[in-house]
C-alpha cells in the first residue's frame, strides 16, 4: 500500500507570496493532519479534515487554511508570507480520525520564505 | 490544554547500553499516548501506542514504554540500544480529539 505523498517537496518563495501544499493520504484514510516541524517551536497541529470537513484547527492565524477534497486529498494553503514560515510542513492521514488511530506521516513539504 | 514535556533534548549513549527517555503529559481527561521515531532523512513513523489495558507496551524494534497515570509519565525504553537507533523520538498525546501534541523531541545519539 503506497504510504502518504506529497508535493512539492520543496519551496522557495518570498515574503507576500502565497503558496498551496498538497497532501494525498493513504488509500481508504479518511483523515487528513497538518502539522508544521520548526527547529524553534517543534511539531504543532495546524489542522485535521474529515469528509471534506475541517473538524480541528490549531493556534494559527487566518493566513494558514486547507481543504479537502472527496477522494481525501488534501490541499493547505499559506497567504502573504511571512519569514517566520519557513518550516517542514508535514501531512498525516488516518483511517477515521479517531483519537486512538494511528496517524501516518508523509516526508514533508520544506518551505523556504526569502 | 494538553501539553508533553521531554527533559532529555540529547541523549548519547554507546552501542549495547540500556535507554530510557523521559515523556510527561499534562491533560485533564483520559489520553492517548504516543511514541514516534524520525531517522535521518526518513518519515515520522510509530514505534508504539497505549490506549489502554496493560500499562506496559512493546513497540517495533525492541522498544517498550509504560504508562504510569500518577505520575503522568509515558517513558520509553530499550535494553540494549544499537547504532541504527540514532534518531529523533517524539512523546505524543491525544485527548478526545485526534489532534497529536508532541514534546520537543530528543535527539539519540549512539556511537559504535
């Protein structure tokens, strides 16, 4: 079974540009997490879809959204960005997001913001 | 809010020694608790879970971790670690939401 894939794997952009990360989970996983790794605040949650729903948002601001789509793909986006978004932005999926279910992460999209 | 603290952010250790690293959570309710492992250049992938039952849990790799809910502790362990174990180990809980909050993460180092 292919595991979680993502595209690109990495970015360079500038700060103002917007940019869309792409995520395709695990076939049957209805789940999708983001997750953002920087060396300075570690992994944090940015947010999860279920059924194309977003059902849990982490503390980030307005600029950071996502969506998913019917075949679970999954699409987040970040607007007018900033330096301190280069990061290792990282996609997991699970099979019904449940609390208990094993989240499988994909290699990362790395960000770059000059 | 839930929140993971690990003390050891680098732990170097020599081939064939016992490992144990530190994970305490801090949540309200009933918690599920995580360990992942990041290799150089590799995924995050899982080296083991408690949900419940058993407060002891073996994991993939001869890894182990046991859960002690009073002292809010979810250390992981290994007998006699090896070179392949250097690598990165993520502490990581869950409350009712399937959102992981992971600690800071130790580096492990192991030499030869």
């Amino acid at each position: 079974k292919a595991g979680v894939t993502q595209t690109p794997r990495y970015l360079i952009k500038t700060r103002g540009q917007q940019v869309t990360l792409s995520c395709s989970p695990i076939s049957g996983h209805r789940s999708v997490s983001w997750y953002q790794q920087t060396p300075g605040q570690g992994l944090q949650f940015l947010f999860e879809y279920f059924s194309e729903t977003q059902r849990n948002k982490g503390n980030f601001p307005g600029r950071f959204s996502g969506r998913q789509f019917s075949n679970s793909r999954s699409e987040m986006n970040v607007s007018t960005l900033e330096l301190g978004d280069s990061a290792l932005y990282l996609c997991a999926s699970s099979l019904r997001g449940n609390s208990y279910n094993e989240q499988f992460f994909g290699p990362g999209t790395r960000l770059t913001v000059l | 809010a839930q929140s993971v603290s690990q003390h050891n952010h680098h732990v170097i250790l020599s081939e064939a020694a016992s490992l144990e690293l530190g994970c305490n959570y801090s949540y309200g309710g009933t918690v599920n608790l995580f360990w992942y492992v990041q290799y150089p250049g590799q995924h995050l992938q899982l080296l083991l879970k408690y949900f419940s039952g058993d407060p002891l849990v073996k994991g993939i790799k001869g890894f182990e971790a046991e859960f002690i809910k009073s002292k809010f502790s979810f250390n992981l362990r290994k007998p006699s670690v090896q070179w392949s174990d250097t690598a990165e180990y993520f502490c990581a809980v869950t409350g009712t939401a399937s959102k992981l909050t992971f600690g800071t993460g130790t580096r492990l180092q192991v030499t030869l």
